[in-house]
C-alpha cells in the first residue's frame, strides 16, 4: 500500500543522509526545505510503502504549473522496483489532485528519470532541464 504522510522534523536526519548520496541533489541546503509545514510549499510530504520510506516530495506553485521536487533515497535504501511502484501511484495521485492546474512540471538532469517519465507519463521537454506534462494534452491522448 502506498501513501502520503507528512515529512515532520524526525525526518530531517534521514533527508540529510539521502541528500548527501544524491548525485543530483548533494549540494542542497537545509533538509526543513522538505517538510511538510515549510514556507511557501503548496504541499510536501513523505511517499510511503508498506516497508517505510520512499521519497521526499515537494511541491510549489509555477504560475499555472505545479513544480516537483524529490528527494529520492539510495538505491542501497529503496529498491528501484519500490519506487517505481511509488512513483507510478505518487504521479497519478498528482493529476487527479492538480486537475485544475495546466500541468506538472519537473527539473532533472537524470537521464533515467527523465526517460521514465516521458514514457510513462508523456513528460516533454520545455528547457533549462524542465520537463513538464501539459494535462490537455495528456486529456486528448
């Protein structure tokens, strides 16, 4: 079972130590960015499976669009095929919550992921490394 609980203050260690094993994100600043009552988030929280943890998330309002940011664990920590079950189910959860926004969009200089969510979702390169689901197009598909 997957689900959304809030990223309180006992995460704070363990955002810590997957920020410093992220390739892409060992340069962040503090790890309170990612909680669930951090100023200026539309929303944040922590994506759960029923072996625990599975990514830290955290949303932000882009004029119409609405902005992810993840903080992912090590692959040592969450198997790839956990968090693609989480990521699949987090996304979809998203659409049908943001409906009455233009879309979603993300930044990210993974290869991987990108790949993965232009695949599965149909997320299409707008520049600068953002990568952005407009949901009429994905109505009309």
């Amino acid at each position: 079972m997957i689900k959304l609980t809030p990223s309180t203050p006992d995460d704070i260690e363990q955002i810590k130590e997957w920020t410093l094993h992220d390739p892409y994100h060992f340069h962040q600043g503090q790890p309170e960015w990612w909680l669930t009552a951090a100023e200026g988030s539309l929303l944040a929280f922590c994506l759960m499976d029923s072996k625990g943890p599975l990514t830290y998330v955290r949303l932000d309002t882009e004029g119409e669009y609405v902005r992810i940011h993840t903080q992912f664990a090590p692959e040592s920590v969450v198997s790839k095929r956990r968090l693609i079950v989480g990521m699949i189910w987090n996304i979809e959860v998203l659409i049908a919550l943001f409906k009455d926004y233009k879309g979603l969009i993300f930044n990210s200089v993974s290869p991987s992921l990108i790949a993965f969510m232009n695949k599965k979702f149909g997320f299409k390169p707008v520049g600068n490394d953002d990568y952005r689901l407009d949901f009429e197009v994905q109505k009309c598909q």
